[in-house]
C-alpha cells in the first residue's frame, strides 16, 4: 500500500484497513496511503479509510461486526 497512487481520473480512493489491535500495521499502512495520495498530483478528491471494530473485513461478514470510517479531503488552492 506504501507505494500505491491513483490512477489519472480516479477521485475517490477508498481503502479498508485490518484492525490490527496489537500492532496498528493496517491502519498505518492505510492512513501513510492516504497521506501520500492526498498530496500527490493527480485528480482525487476524496479518501475514505474503512475497517472493522474487529480483525479483518471476512471477520466482520463472519461475525456481524461494524465498520468505522474516516474521510479526508484533498487541500484545494484557492
């Protein structure tokens, strides 16, 4: 995911993130993506970062779990 940026046209980068509660590593991984596309050139706009109250995201259709979700917006010049 660290090196990963949007394709010309997309303006929408979702991303889903493992919920890591000893390491954080997919939230890192997942915000350090969102943080790089954000300032990049390109055409985005919008990023949405989603992960489950547990585990990954086969856990939470396994279990019934929620998803929790941040959205960033990309800095537009004035």
């Amino acid at each position: 995911m660290k090196k990963f940026r949007v394709p010309a046209g997309v303006k929408h980068l979702i991303i889903f993130a493992d919920m890591d509660k000893h390491s954080a590593t997919g939230h890192a991984a997942a915000f350090e993506c969102a943080h790089a596309n954000l300032l990049a050139k390109n055409d985005l706009v919008k990023v949405s970062i989603r992960w489950p109250d547990n585990g990954d995201f086969n856990d939470m259709l396994m279990n019934g779990d929620q998803v929790r979700e941040q959205v960033f917006y990309k800095k537009v010049a004035v």
